[in-house]
C-alpha cells in the first residue's frame, strides 16, 4: 500500500506520522509519504516495512536544510522505531490533564492573583514538571506521577539572574508587583537552597521595588526543617497549608509522599505564630467535603493552638486532575470564615 498525501498542519502532520508508525507495526508492505510545509520549508518523511526484503524499516526524511537522510535497519530496531515513534506522536497529541499547568522556570509572570494582587512567581522547581511533598487531588499542576520533571532545578544563581532582569523590565514597563510569590511547579521549600535564595529575593526587592511583599505559599511539609522555618519568618507572608486535621481525608486528598504527622504540623506552625497565615482548601465532591462540622471544629481548634496572623479559605478554581471534585458553596464558605472571624482571628475567602 502506498499512500502520499500533502499536508500543512503541524498537528496533522505528527498525527499520520503516529498512524503511520502503527500501520508499519501492524502491515508489512505499507508505505506512507508526507509531504508538509510545516517543519521548515518543506519536509517528506516516509516510511515502510518490507519482510521480503528482510528488513522493517525504511525511513526517508528530505527537508532543503536537512540531507537526504534513508535508514534501512533490522526487523528488531526496525520495529523499534516505529513503536517509538508511535509512543512520542500519541504523547505530544494527547497529553493527559490538558487544564493543569506547569509554569516556566525559575521566574514566571506577573498574573493577576485572587488572593495576592500582582504577583510574580518564583519557581524554585524544574521547568518541565512537577516536584512536591505532597500529591493533591486538586492539584493545578496535575498529578505527580503525570508530570515528572527531568529537568534539574534552578540554582540560586540562576534564580538570582533571572529575577533581576525581569525586575529590571518591570521597573521600565510596568506593572509594579504587589508581591514577589515562592509558588510554582511544586513545594519550593524542597529547594535546597531556599533559605539563601529568600535573602537574594529579599535584597533585589528592597532595591527594585521596596513596597512589594514576599510571599510563600507552603505545603507545610518541611518545616521541621529550622533553616526552612527561619527562612519562611524573614519573608513577608509565609503562607502554610493546613486544609484539615483528618489523617483520612490528608490521605485521600493532599497525598503526603512521605511521613506527615497532623500534630507535629500543628506544633510547627504554632512556634511561627504570629507571622504565619494559614491557607485552607475546602471542596465537596467525589465522596468528600471537609466543609461539614466533622471537619470544621477540630480545623478551627487547631487555629486556636497555632494562633495564625490570617486564614486564607479558598475553593476549587479551574479544572482539577482529578474528576468529579466541587466547589465549596460561597455561603459555606462565608460561614466558616465567620467562625474564624468569632476565635479574633483575620479571615479572607477567595470563591
Ligand atoms: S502542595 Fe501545592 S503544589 Fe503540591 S501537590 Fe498540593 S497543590 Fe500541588
């Protein structure tokens, strides 16, 4: 069978590669020609199987910048080839999770956050993944295990570099930040060089743009860690996920990838009272809702331990990786930060 066909779609292009790798698997004898004017000026990739001749593969790639480029090779890294060809075009297709976001590192931004005004990121996580303590369900950069980064992080000087160039734009075109914000592909208190990289941040705010705050938003999972928790108190709002005192719904919903104990947590938190704020995720759907009083009061007890400065409760935002999850009612949510409000403590709520 020998088919040629003329395209001009990147994404069309690779999905008949995808089909045409598969039928070499399946269809000895086939021959497919693409011809595109995507990739460069003009590009021909075909391809066959032949078992008469006693060889699988027969690829041909002609573009005006590349050579004429033909490889014929064995039955076994013939059929290789296609196979690996197939398995790359399906994942550029049909990458899983299409709503989540991994962000540009080490620096991303400004964006208009709910709860911090303009923020620019700082991305202490590797570019092309995802690298946390914890797994959420809820997650907005998607599941761990379908996001690995490969990626090596950001070192400090890097961070250093790149964030003050972008202050330096920023200070010639605008806008000025309300925050610089640790946030990102994962937990950036993973970085092993947080604590110095939080001074850097530090002193190029102070230069560029003295105002603007410093903010973290936290998973909470390292500080045991006292260079961590030390660091986390010289930044302006260290910003500390507690979303419920059950080690059930922990289990189900923020997925610690090693030991995580509640109460130590809790202790933690209490010595970094009273700068520390204290952000809580509620949802409904899939079977849980940590909106109930089940999971309210003791929630609301712990606050009472740790004596934060603020709570900020916020919902679901965009699509989750995970299927089936709600958002919390604005009019629960109201309720809660009421009872917060009742303990003297500051509450915001972000729908
Ligand atoms: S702690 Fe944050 S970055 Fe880590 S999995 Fe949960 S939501 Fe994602």
């Amino acid at each position: 069978m020998v088919v040629q066909v003329y395209l001009l779609k990147k994404e069309n292009v690779i999905k008949l590669m995808a089909l045409m790798s598969l039928l070499s698997l399946v269809v000895l004898g086939t021959r497919i020609r693409i011809i595109s004017k995507e990739f460069g000026k003009s590009l021909t990739y075909s391809c066959s199987s032949s078992l008469r001749k006693r060889r699988a593969l027969s690829v041909r790639l002609l573009a005006p910048s590349l050579r004429k480029l033909t490889c014929d090779c064995s039955l076994f890294y013939g059929f290789s080839f296609h196979f690996l060809v197939f398995v790359l075009a399906y994942s550029y297709l049909c990458p899983r999770n299409m709503s989540t976001v991994i962000y540009p590192s080490p620096i991303f931004g400004p964006i208009m956050s709910r709860r911090l005004g303009v923020s620019l990121g700082i991305n202490l996580l590797p570019a092309d993944g995802k690298w946390c303590s914890f797994d959420c369900i809820y997650c907005e950069c998607g599941l761990n295990a379908e996001r690995r980064a490969t990626m090596p992080l950001p070192t400090r000087e890097e961070v250093k570099e790149s964030l003050e160039k972008q202050l330096q734009k920023m200070e010639q075109e605008g806008p000025k930040p309300d925050v610089l914000t640790f946030a990102g592909n994962g937990e950036p208190t993973l970085h092993p060089e947080f604590p110095a990289i939080v001074d850097d941040v530090t002193a190029l705010r102070d230069e560029y743009f003295p105002q603007a705050k410093i903010s973290v938003l936290s998973n909470s999972t390292q500080i045991h860690r006292e260079s961590v928790r030390e660091a986390l108190l010289r930044t302006d709002n260290p910003i500390m996920k507690l979303d419920t005192i059950s080690a059930d719904f922990i289990e189900k919903v923020d997925r610690p990838q090693g030991r995580y104990d509640v109460d130590t947590i809790i202790n933690y938190l209490a010595q970094m009272s009273p700068k520390v704020i204290i952000q809580t995720m509620f949802l409904t759907g899939n079977g849980l809702d940590n909106t109930t009083d089940e999971y309210v009061e003791p929630w609301l007890k712990a606050l009472q331990t740790i004596k934060p400065r603020q709570v900020m409760i916020y919902t679901i935002d965009r699509e989750t990786p995970v299927q089936g999850l709600q958002k919390a009612q604005p009019k629960i949510l109201d309720e809660i930060a009421e009872k917060v409000r009742l303990l003297g403590i500051s509450c915001s709520v972000s729908y």
